[in-house]
C-alpha cells in the first residue's frame, strides 16, 4: 500500500524530472528514492517513470497517480493548516506563475508584501511566456497564475483583473521612412496589421488575440519572424528588421533610451485582458488565499496610482 511519504517523493521526482535534482530538493539519497518507486511500482504492478535523454518521464499510469497523489497532498496541506489555526497567520509554499511582462513589475514589490505581511510563507515565482505558465497551472505546479486569456478549464478559476493597452512600435530608421503618422499618433488597427511584425509564434496567447482581432478588422497579420521571446523581439525590431505589438509597458525602457519609437492603436484601442487564476479542483490552503489576496491588491494599486502605464482596472473586477 503506498504511503503519503512515497507520494511526496513520487510528487518531487515528477516535478523536478529528475532523481538527482528531486534527491537535492527532498536531501534524500538518490538511491534510496530508486528504491520507494521500484517499491511502488511493485505494489501497483505498472510502471511509473521510464528514463530518457530528457529525464525522467511518467507513464500513462504514472501522470494518472500523479494527479491523485497532488489532489491527496493538496488535501492533507490544507488540513494540516486548518487544524493548527493557519487562517491568523498562514505558512506553507505558494507557487505563482507569472508571464515575463508583469514578473517585471510586480514581483518584487510582491515578494517584499509577502515576507513583511506573512513571513511563515515561501512565496515561489516561476516566470515564462504566459502560454507556458498556462500549462504549468493545468498540470498542477502552480497554485496561482497570473495571465493573459481565461482558461476555458472546469478545474480553473479566473477573475478578470486588469486591460494592458497593446501598442504598436519600431525602431526610429524604420519608423521614417514608412510613411506612418509621427510616432506618438494613433492609428487605426488596419495600418497597425498592414505592418510587416515580428511576433511570438501561433500557439502563443498574444499571437492568437493579435489574428482575431485582425481578421475582425478584414486584414492578416503577416509576421517577418517568431519569436517566443520579447526580449528577442524588441532586439530585432530596434535592428530594423520590422515592427512588432506588444504591451506598452514592455517598451518603456527601449522608448525612453531612444531605442524604439511607438503608435498607440485606436479605432477602438487594442487591448489584452490580465486574469488571475487558481485551481478549483483542490482545497485552497490559507497561504494560496493570502498571497491571491495581496497579488490583487498589489496589482489594483499599481494601476490606480499611474505606476503601471497603460492599464486599466476590469469593469467586471
């Protein structure tokens, strides 16, 4: 019969992909982890992980343990707290997964909030393009998220927080010679598709929002290059290599320096929604609760006192 210690340790391997890394984060011997799966997988008669050239990888019957094995854990986390009086003052590790745009803005502010309002949490940010951080929620590896579409998932919960202006831009040679109104000018949605951009590739969320909303104003994008990286994209486009749409406040700095040069889009403004997600699925423990609370608060406050430029609060906030 599997234990819960034997599910913490199967929980580790299958996060961290590894038994060398698991061994480090649980200060377990290598070996002796080797021997609770063999155990494990002895008890259930399947195999659970299989090694490859990438790690470790679960089967079939290993993702399907895992998922119980997170619901289980999850359970006995929140119990744990309920019972020793957490709600006063919450401990324990919450994961938030954040898109690289917004782990800009608010992850050190939060991280301070957090250590100053309750320091028996381990607050863990995990930062990557929003799709990324997406499956990282559904996968259950997060216990927050902050992103940029709802999750059409019955185990997700959202809440619509916040509209990031998305903005046209290019670098100042490029910007000169295209005819295009000053920088600084609106213009409409059809001149900003008509551009030849340099975007995140189709199965990012803003590329998709960015087609929709183009094939609703009759145009195309026409994409120069992909590029799963804003840092990358902003370096191509201040190369001359074309024009991209991102948020505004991600060029901030790149306009300030003289490096890129943007249009804001009008007719009416192109914006992207910000959510903030948990998992439904599993109980909330107190310490998920405080972080989800100060996050929002954080982010509310961000946009009401001007510090984050170019967003508005949800009217369905």
């Amino acid at each position: 019969m599997l234990d819960l210690r034997q599910l913490r340790y199967f929980t580790t391997i299958a996060d961290q992909r590894s038994f060398t890394r698991a061994a480090e984060v649980l200060n377990v011997a290598q070996p002796a982890l080797s021997l609770h799966v063999r155990h494990m997988e002895a008890d259930l008669g399947v195999a659970l992980l299989v090694r490859s050239s990438r790690g470790v990888e679960l089967t079939e019957s290993g993702m399907i343990l895992l998922r119980h094995a997170r619901a289980i854990l999850g359970q006995l986390a929140a119990a744990e707290e309920e019972i020793r009086g957490q709600a006063a003052d919450p401990a324990g590790e919450v994961r938030l997964g954040l898109p690289a745009t917004i782990c800009e803005v608010i992850a050190v502010p939060l991280i301070r909030e957090v250590h100053q309002r309750h320091p028996k949490i381990r607050l863990r940010l995990a930062e990557a393009m929003s799709g990324y951080v997406q499956d990282w929620l559904r996968e259950g590896r997060l216990d927050l998220a902050i992103l940029y579409n709802d999750i059409a998932d019955t185990r997700i919960a959202s809440r619509t927080l916040l509209q990031e202006e998305l903005v046209l831009f290019a670098s100042p040679t490029l910007a000169a010679g295209t005819g295009l109104p000053p920088p600084g000018t609106p213009i409409a949605r059809s001149l900003a598709f008509d551009m030849p951009l340099i975007l995140p590739a189709e199965s990012h969320s803003l590329r998709r929002l960015l087609a929709d909303q183009a094939l609703a104003a009759g145009r195309s994008l026409t994409t120069v290059f992909d590029v799963d990286s804003y840092t990358n994209i902003k370096a191509l486009v201040a190369q001359d290599l074309g024009f991209s749409i991102l948020p505004r406040r991600a060029i901030g700095a790149a306009v300030d320096q003289g490096q890129l040069v943007f249009w804001p889009v009008s007719d009416p403004p192109l914006m992207r929604t910000i959510h903030l997600s948990t998992r439904k699925d599993r109980p909330q423990t107190n310490a998920v609760a405080a972080v989800e609370r100060l996050t929002h608060g954080l982010l509310t406050s961000l946009v009401t006192s001007g510090a984050w430029v170019g967003t508005r609060l949800s009217a369905q906030d």
